[in-house]
C-alpha cells in the first residue's frame, strides 16, 4: 500500500507547512493505493498536529459540484469523523485501487509543532499498512 499527505490552500496550490499564520486554513488531502489484488476494509487515521483543528471534512460531492474541484475524486467513506486530535476514514477498498480523503484544518495556535504522519491499514489484516513521513509545522501569531 502507498500513501501521501499534503497540505493545499484553497486554490490548489501547495501550502508551506512551516509557514503557517493563526487563523491560516489549509486543506489536508490524504491519498493512496492499494497494491492487494482482494478488496481490504480500510481505515486512514491521521493524528492533527497541536495547534490545530479541523473545521470541516470533505466528501466526494464537494470535489466534484462543489468549490474544491482541482482536488479531483473524493473516494466515498462508510466512515469519516472529526476528532478533537485526529480525522479518521473508513471505506471498503477495491483490490488495486486508489483512494483520497481531504479535510478543511484551521490553524488555531501559535507555535512550532510536530506534523504526525497519516496512516492506512486494513482493518482485519493490520501488517499491511502504509504510513506518510514526520514533519514540522510553524504557526505564527495571527495579525
């Protein structure tokens, strides 16, 4: 399985994560593939960096009919919830399919914080998973 985390502003382009103000909302797109011939009952969780907090998440109407369009096709969750410190999805997975799942967070403190990396793994078959890399995030106090 793959996986990639990136952070999009609201107009498609790619967000310095460690350029961030208080207030700065950004939009967090989670993508992957599964390379299992079978279909698996996935679960992505990725954990949010202090300092956040998720306004919103986004399904695939949004990006179809609605104003986020340049993130292209949303994959339809069984399951997809905000937490106070994580957004977390489920889906059944097609054998050899891709899946995305995005979400509007706000930056809402200053500071320097950890960015956690993203994980998926099938739920019944935990070995196979993928996970994104660490980072850092740098949110500088709002104007």
């Amino acid at each position: 399985m793959t996986l990639s985390k990136r952070l999009v502003g609201f107009t498609g382009g790619a967000v310095d994560a460690a350029a961030l103000h208080q207030g700065d909302r950004v939009i967090v797109l989670v993508t992957g593939r599964s390379s299992q011939a079978r279909t698996m009952q996935l679960v992505v969780d990725d954990p949010l960096p202090a300092g956040f907090e998720i306004e919103t998440v986004l399904g695939p109407d949004d990006a179809q009919n609605g104003p986020f369009k340049f993130l292209g096709q949303l994959s339809t969750a069984s399951v997809q919830e905000a937490r106070d410190d994580r957004y977390v999805a489920t889906m059944n997975l097609a054998g050899k399919a891709n899946f995305a799942f995005a979400y509007v967070a706000r930056a809402v403190t200053p500071g320097e914080f950890l960015l956690p990396g993203a994980q998926a793994r099938d739920m019944y078959r935990p070995a196979l998973n993928a996970r994104t890399a660490v980072g850092r995030t740098t949110i500088s106090p709002g104007p």
